[in-house]
C-alpha cells in the first residue's frame, strides 16, 4: 500500500479503505480461485495496482463516462480504475467465469457501485458503445484493436479521443508492426521510476 502512496496523495478516506481492503480480499480469494500468480500476490500493490493506475496517471476519465475492461481476468486495471474514479462506470468483461466471481466478489467487498460485470468473449458483445477500452495484455494488439473498435464511441468530451488503453511489456516491435495500426507509446517506468515497470508500456490506439 505504501508504494500506492508514494505516487498518489490524493485519496479520499473511502478510497484508502477499498484500496486497503483488496489486499485481504485477494488474498483470500485467491486461495480459491487462482486468478493472481502465487509469487506476485504479496507484491499486489506494485505489480497489480500500481500498474493498473498507470492509466489514471495518464489519462483522465470525466465523470459519466463508461469504460470496458477487456479480459479483466482478477479485476485489472479495471477494479483499481473503478476506485479511483468513482464517477466513472467501468464494465469488467471476461470469458472466464470464475474469474469473474472473484471480481464480483471483491467488488462487493469494498463497496464498489460503479462495477459491472459481463461473462462474455469480447467480440459478442453489441449494441453498446464504451469511451475507452482498458485492456492488461491478454492478446496481440492486431486482436485488441479488432476487438475494441466496434466498441468505441466516436468522440468523447475529453481532450483525449475514444481509443483503446493496453498494459503491454517488453519488445513490442514486431506486435504492433503486425497490428498495422500506430500507437502511443507511454513509458511506465517514466511514470513510476521502479525496477518493475522497466520495458513496461501504456499503448493507445484511437479510431
């Protein structure tokens, strides 16, 4: 928790307590339903948390607006996002369903209301419309960007356009030049200057 607070200073007394909270909850859950790595559960805050609010160090979502968590797996970066910015619908949407009983469950736990949640694979989704999709490496970006761009709005009331938000590490070269699309590309370690975050990257694609 302390590494949260190196970066952030601004927490509201009930998100200090849901951020608190996630590190029993997971624990705990995790023991049941493995949805985090054995050797990464005690380090949840840096590697699971902390990247996630990467994006909110980088981005800023308006109030009312609705963002997809694209294979959410445990809840990240959307249940991270979704404490930071209590303004803000976020959808968590995996195909997955056990893992998304966890993040139901630790939604519930800390009293999250801007949660939802859809056992779904991505492309199956219609008919709705989402300012941004988060996403923490779950496929090639060719996939994401196929998937995601059905899904976004067309313009949005924020300096920053509709797009998709991906957590991607290491030499990502080949993937985006495979995906032939040009992406932002945000150093993480720039960001948060920890060993962790080296070769650690915030990808953002628009329409």
């Amino acid at each position: 928790m302390e590494i949260i607070l190196k970066y952030f200073s601004d927490f509201t007394p009930e998100q200090l307590r849901q951020l608190e909270l996630l590190a029993p909850l997971y624990k705990e859950w995790n023991e049941k339903i493995n949805v985090i790595s054995r050797k990464d559960i005690d380090s949840l805050y840096e590697k699971h948390v902390l990247h996630s609010l990467s994006v909110a160090a980088t981005f800023e979502f308006a109030a009312g607006m609705e963002i997809i968590d694209l294979g959410t797996g445990g809840g990240f970066p959307g249940i991270p996002l979704a404490i930071f910015y209590p303004e803000v619908q976020f959808h968590l949407v995996d195909s997955i369903a056990k893992k998304l009983k966890v993040v139901e469950a630790v939604a519930e736990g800390i009293g999250l209301k801007n949660v939802t949640t859809q056992h779904s694979r991505i492309e199956d989704i219609k008919n709705r419309k989402f300012d941004f999709v988060v996403s923490r490496a779950v496929a090639p970006l060719k996939d994401l960007w196929r998937w995601s761009r059905p899904l976004l709005k067309i313009k949005t009331t924020t300096e920053f356009s509709p797009g998709l938000i991906c957590l991607k590490g290491g030499d990502l070269a080949a993937e985006i030049q495979e995906s032939g699309v040009r992406p932002k590309i945000m150093d993480i370690n720039s960001i948060f200057p920890e060993e962790f975050f080296k070769e650690k990257y915030l990808l953002y694609i628009t329409r």
